[in-house]
C-alpha cells in the first residue's frame, strides 16, 4: 500500500508484454533473427511522475524521520518517502528490436 503522500498510482489497469522474433536458416550452420520486445512500448511509468520512490537517495541519507520512524515531509523531500524499488512491477523498458546471427555447432 502506498502512503497518503505518494503521488504514484495505487493500482493499474491490466497489461502485457508483446514480443515478436522472426528467424530465417540461411544454410545448414547459420540463421539470421530479428524481432521486437514490448510492441506496445507500456512501462509502468506511464501515467506516474516516477516509479522508483528516491532513486537519488538509495540509502536516505537526506530523509528525515520522526520518533516513530516514519519518514518526513520535507523540502528535499515533498512526498516524505523512502528509497523504495518495490513499486517497479512491468517492464522497465519500452520497445526494443534486436537483430543477431546464429552459428549452430554440430
């Protein structure tokens, strides 16, 4: 669950990774291949200002806490959050293509 405070998105629609290869034997040792990754180039940063909650920071050396422990909201710190990676959830990247050779050994 996320804090009253961050602006990240609770929960997100439904998605999924499209991925496409293509690949042709040119004789009986080589093939060439080519496809794309992420047609739909969706990342779970659409639609949020960032997904890594103080990536700047990873060990919150600038966060403030209260006695309870909790982090603070503070100039530097206006969502009052803690490094937090466990938000990336999808593919960290858009489409990609890939192009490549393959020798097969025998």
């Amino acid at each position: 669950m996320l804090s009253e405070n961050d602006p990240r998105r609770e929960y997100y629609k439904t998605w999924s990774i499209q991925n496409i290869q293509l690949t042709k034997k040119i004789k009986e040792d080589f093939e060439v291949y080519g496809g794309l990754k992420n047609i739909l180039n969706w990342t779970p940063n659409n639609g949020n200002p960032f997904i890594i909650a103080r990536s700047h920071d990873p060990f919150d050396k600038n966060v403030q806490f209260d006695v309870t422990g909790r982090a603070l909201v503070t100039p530097e710190n206006p969502y009052g959050l803690t490094f937090d990676p466990s938000y990336v959830y999808g593919p960290n990247q858009g489409l990609r293509g890939f192009l490549g050779i393959r020798y097969i050994l025998k």
